[in-house]
C-alpha cells in the first residue's frame, strides 16, 4: 500500500487505485496520513470532521468511518486492524516511511539541506530535485480540510517552498542564472513579502546585465512590504540594492544567498481558548517595529498556567511577521549548554557543522551577525536561569526574543518587557474545558463542570488534564471525574494524563526553593494555612534565620503563592490549592520551621 498526500489523496495497493470517495472518509485517511505513527485522539477527529457542529451520534459515527476503512483495506490485502489502529486515546496510522510520500520527501529534503550546507551542491540539487518530482500539486488539494487539517496543509505547502528554495540556491550555485528567471517572476509573484525569493531574483537578473529589472524587483518588494504591512525590507536586502547600485552586489549576494528559513515552533494546540486578551498583548509586542533592537518579551507564572502553550500559539500567530525563521528550544528537554543551543542554531540557518566555531564567545558572535538586519523569533521556553539566555539575545530592529519561565528564572533580562499570566477566570476556564471536551457535554453537566474547574483551581493544565480524560472516555461523566478530584489527598493523582502530569510541574518550581522558603511553604500548609499574611508568615519561621519577608519572596518568584491586591498594595499571599496538595502529600504530617 502507498498513501499520497503531495497532490491529491491517493491509495494505491498492487491491483491499483482504492482512494474512498466519501468526503469525511477522505478527511479521516488525510489527518491520519499526515500524523502517521501518531496517535490522533478522538476529539481532534470529531473536530475535523464535523468542527462546532458534532452530532450527539459523532463518536458512533467516526467508528463506522474507521470500520469503512479498515474493511477497504482489508478487502485489498491489508490488515485493517494492524494499519488502523485504536488506542484507548483514539486512532493510529501505522505507515512505513516506503509506504507513505511525506516521508521520502521530508528524507530527500533533509538530505538536500545537509549537502548543500557540505559544498555538496550537484549532489544537493539532485536531492531536491527528487524530492519536487514528489509533489504533484498543492498538498491534499481534493480534500475539504476542517479546523485541524488545515494546519497541517499549510505545514506542508511551507516545506515544498523550502524545497524550491534550496532547488534554487543550488542551481545559482551553479551559475544557472538565466535560466531560473523566468520560474523566480514566478514564485515572487506567488509570495509577494518572501524576502528570499525576490534577493534571489535581483541577483539572477543583475548577473545576466539586467540591473535595471533587478532593481525594479527591490521596488517592488519594498512597496508591498510596506503596503501589507507597514514595514521596510531587511538590511540584507537594502544591502543588495545598494550594491547594485554601486555596480557590486556580490557581498550582499553572499548574505541573501541563505538556506531555508527554520521553523522550529512546536505544533499549536488545535483548542487553545482563554487567552485571548493576554495572546494579543503578546503578538502587539512580537511585532513592534518601533525598538532598535530585537523585542524581547518574558512570560512567567505559576505551575501549569499555561506558559508555553500561549508562547507557542503567539509564535505561530506572527509567523509571517519573521519570514527569515522562527528558532525554538525547550530548557526542559534535558541539560542544554548555550554552546550546543547556537550549534543548532546556526546549523538549522545553513552554516555547515564542520565550519562552527569551537569556542562560545565566537559563536554568539557569528549568531550575532547572522540574526542582524534579518526578522527573526527566538523562543526560549522553559528557562530556569538568567544565565541560559545570555548568548542567545540576537536580532535587530523586527526581530523578537520570547522567553517564559519562573519570575526567578527571568528576572533581571536586559530590556525585556514582562508578561505575568494569572489563573484564568471562571469564564476562560469554561473556554478552555469546554474547547476540548465539547460544549455539549459542559451543558449536560453544568454542576459537575463547575466543579472540576474548582477542583483544578481554575489550572489551565489540570483543565487540560481532566479534559483529555473526559475526551477519550465518553463512559467517565464530568460528576465522576468531580467526585474522584472531591479528596484532595487523591486530587494530583487523577490530574496525570500521558505524558501531562500536575505533580512534576509543581515538583519543579518547589525543588529550586532554598530550604527556609521551601519549610514556610510546608509549615503553612501543615498548619492548614491557605492565605498568608507578613505576620503569620513571621510566625511560622524560627527566630535567627531567614525573614518571612525573603521567603514569601522566593515563593512568588516560584509561582507557589500568588498576591492578594489591598487599597495601599499587597496585604497577603494565597497559596493554590494544587501546590497545597502537593506539599501535603510530600511534606508529610512533619514540618520544620523556617
């Protein structure tokens, strides 16, 4: 069996041809295609096929869909069962990379970028050549694609562009200048703002004598940009206009003549709901133009309140806005040192890993100069320490820095402008709850939802938690779930889910406090203290040693208390119910003073 994608939807086996023909069992293969070897859960396919409009009989019906299919595939030799697969979260695709064209495309393209950042540039225009003669149109063309599949078309439009502009680059490495004019009038005409394409286009025309066009192609770039989008072209580019200006372009050349642009951001959440006030303060601050140099923004909260996915979905929202990429690391996947970070930046921009410099300081700077004059996003998620992000603050004027975290971890970065995310409201929490389990189910057990929301203390994880559950279990109602959240001694226990878990998150910010904040937190808690004041804090710590005044600090700074606002300021501390539960499970009946 072999599933095409690159074009239109496509399932051959041996004795031909055996696509469905039904509109939803179509969307069905297609989302399953492009997520192969992934579990896809059952709510994201009831959103796809049917968006806000599910039928009561919509889990019902999307097992018959997988029954239609597997019996196709059965009936053509294929193990319906073993090829779609169930899982007590949803469905699977299993695929072979031989049996599905993603796959040879996204190997043939990787090989293309790895030569051609080699000096491998004959090998590399084959790869890339191999991997175009894949796609036989827009992806998924004859598929009618929901809310999900959307997304992921886009993802896949953006990777045959990547393609052709590594095609491109090689030929102009080749010297195949004349002949890639006629096809770059083209491409520029389809992507008016990509500042790639049309440095490109400049610098075939200017080496085949023809400045004068060249230099209507900058004009004309520059118009829309500003136009669109009220902003200038890069530096690299008005570089390349001024060289052709002066009769000698072949520095600028140099600069434009970059690989193609990352796009490292995690995959957006498909409910994100709740934050659309703090979501557009973010992206007004992502896109400024007004700085003289790269924006950076800091985002910091409590445990599970929702740092990276906001992050994550404000960099997908202003994706256009960095056409020279968008750079992504996650401090939590392990120990990662700021030299082997820009070692993956600059190889991910199109600087050979044999050429990096051995030494930081050098690196940075090398990051440096690459990230002037060019708009690119860095998102720096989950960082514990100031220290982590010194090296990689890069960028000019449209660039932007992102960076979430603890208050401690952030605190003090050079001209950041902080964003701190509260718990959200009663009404954001319905949003998010009911974006993911479905609004009818929230309107048949209205008591109950109120409930697990309070339960989760309105946590945006824990609520994405519960929700996954409720989703990928129709028999488990909403007042079940409430009564197994009711005992607090068993609350984070049901508030783990896959790889989300309430107790690690929590674990996280209550390991980095320092022993008197850590034993005021546990006498608090031991005491049955869920608000704070400076002079109940003062009587929980033992005399002589830290004051209440720096533990309560070190506690905000951690996200484990959160202020309550009097008329002159601040008059106490709240600590959050699923903190409390945590430190009354780890802390046990025995607490020290502080």
């Amino acid at each position: 069996m072999f599933v095409s994608t690159l074009g239109r939807l496509q399932v051959t086996v041996d004795d031909g041809e055996i696509t469905p023909t039904a509109p939803k069992l179509r969307s069905l293969l297609a989302l399953l295609a492009v997520r192969r070897n992934r579990i896809v859960p059952t709510g994201v396919l009831v959103e796809e096929l049917w968006n806000d409009e599910a039928p009561v009989s919509a889990l019902a019906t999307l097992q018959t869909y997988v029954y239609q299919l597997r019996k196709l595939l059965q009936a053509h030799g294929a193990n319906g069962r073993d090829v779609l697969r169930w899982h007590p979260l949803g469905y699977e695709i299993r695929l072979a990379d031989h049996e599905l064209d993603i796959a040879a495309f996204e190997q043939l393209a990787e090989r293309a970028r790895d030569q051609l950042s080699d000096g491998a540039v004959v090998e590399a225009l084959q790869s890339a050549s191999n991997a175009a003669a894949l796609c036989t149109g827009t992806p998924l063309y004859d598929i009618c694609a929901g809310p999900i599949l959307e997304p992921e078309i886009n993802r896949l439009r953006e990777s045959l562009l990547q393609v052709t502009q590594l095609r491109v680059e090689a030929r102009m490495r080749l010297g195949h200048h004349r002949d890639l004019i006629g096809e770059l009038k083209l491409l520029c005409g389809e992507h008016p703002y990509h500042e790639g394409l049309h440095g490109n286009l400049m610098t075939c025309l200017h080496r085949c004598g023809r400045r004068s066009e060249a230099l209507e192609v900058y004009h004309l770039l520059r118009s829309n940009l500003s136009a669109e989008l009220g902003i200038e072209p890069s530096a690299a580019i008005q570089d390349l206009q001024r060289g052709l200006l002066d009769g000698a372009p072949e520095q600028a050349t140099a600069e434009v003549r970059t690989a193609v642009a990352p796009a490292q951001l995690p995959r957006d959440l498909s409910d994100f709901s709740g934050r659309a006030d703090e979501t557009k303060r973010l992206t007004e601050l992502l896109t400024s133009d007004v700085a003289v140099t790269a924006a950076v923004v800091t985002v910091t909260g409590g445990p599970g309140v929702g740092k990276s996915a906001l992050a994550i979905h404000a960099g997908h929202s202003v994706r256009s806005h960095f056409p020279d990429g968008q750079l992504y690391v996650d401090f939590r996947e392990g120990t990662h040192g700021s030299f082997r970070i820009l070692g993956r930046f600059l190889r991910a921009v199109g600087f050979a890993a044999g050429h990096l410099p051995d030494e930081l300081d050098e690196r940075a700077e090398l990051f440096r100069s690459w990230a002037a004059g060019r708009r690119v996003l860095i998102v720096l998620d989950n960082v514990t320490t100031r220290g982590q992000v010194r090296q990689l603050l890069a960028g000019g004027p449209g660039s932007a820095v992102l960076i979430t975290g603890t208050f401690r971890a952030v605190a003090g970065i050079e001209g950041a402008t902080p964003i701190e995310l509260e718990a959200p409201d009663l009404g954001q929490s319905n949003e998010i709850l009911s974006a993911i389990i479905g609004p009818d189910r929230m309107s048949a057990e209205t008591e109950a939802a109120e409930r697990i929301i309070a339960y989760c203390d309105r946590n945006p994880l824990a609520l994405r938690i519960v929700g996954a559950k409720l989703a990928t279990n129709r028999l488990l109602s909403l007042a079940m779930l409430a009564d197994r959240l009711a005992d607090p001694r068993r609350r984070l226990h049901q508030l783990e889910f896959l790889d989300w878990s309430m107790t690690r998150t929590v674990s996280t910010g209550y390991r980095e406090l320092d022993a008197p904040a850590r034993a005021l937190l546990n006498a608090a808690v031991a005491a049955g203290s869920r608000t704070l004041t400076m002079t109940r804090a003062e009587q929980l710590c033992a005399p002589g040693q830290w004051s209440a005044d720096s533990a309560i600090e070190q506690l905000l700074q951690n996200g484990l208390v959160r202020c309550n606002w009097g008329v002159v300021g601040v008059d106490s501390f709240d600590i959050p119910d699923l903190v409390a539960c945590y430190v009354a499970e780890v802390a046990g009946p025995n607490t020290e003073a502080c």
